[in-house]
C-alpha cells in the first residue's frame, strides 16, 4: 500500500468511525425512530438491485440504512444545485417572496 493511501485509509476510518454508524443502527433497533428524529424513507426495487445493495453493504461492512443514508444527502445536494444552475429553484421562478 502506498503511504498516502495508508494516511487517507486512516484518516478516513477515524473519521467514521468515530461518528459511530453502527451505534445509530443499534439504537434505531432499541427505540422508537419517532424518539430520535428519524423518518422512514421506503420503496420497492427489484430483486437484483436489493441483492446488489446487500452485497455491496456486506463488502464495505456497512449498514443498509448507512450506505442508502449518505447516498440519499449526496443525492438531493446534487439534484439542489442543478435546480439552482439552472435557475429553476421556487425563489427563482417567483414562488416564494423574498422579505425586506
């Protein structure tokens, strides 16, 4: 391993790993998601993609919830900054008033 993978690979780790993930996935499982804020986000794929998503979780020894969590946050930041490149957010569009 090449040394700036090595220090990336480490920092990354700490990173993460000091947010605890799995600490999360364990008390989602104990209490009351309502309690701790959190909605549910669900919907139906096909059988392939579910096992896709399942093996990749599985490799990356990540939760499901983990990895369709920061790939959903990556998502709508992209999909908000495409709607704002292109002028098409509501402020733009006269939807929503600006005060003062």
């Amino acid at each position: 391993m090449q040394f700036e993978d090595l220090i990336r690979y480490k920092a990354l780790n700490l990173r993460y790993h000091s947010a605890n993930p799995t600490l999360l996935d364990h008390l989602i499982g104990q209490e009351d998601s309502e309690k701790l804020g959190l909605k549910k986000v669900q919907f139906l794929v096909s059988a392939k993609l579910h096992e896709d998503l399942k093996s990749v979780c599985g490799y990356l020894e990540m939760s499901q919830r983990q990895f369709l969590e920061s790939l959903l946050a990556d998502a709508l930041s992209k999909a908000w900054h495409i709607v704002e490149q292109e002028n098409a957010d509501p402020e733009s569009l006269g939807y929503v008033k600006k005060e003062g």
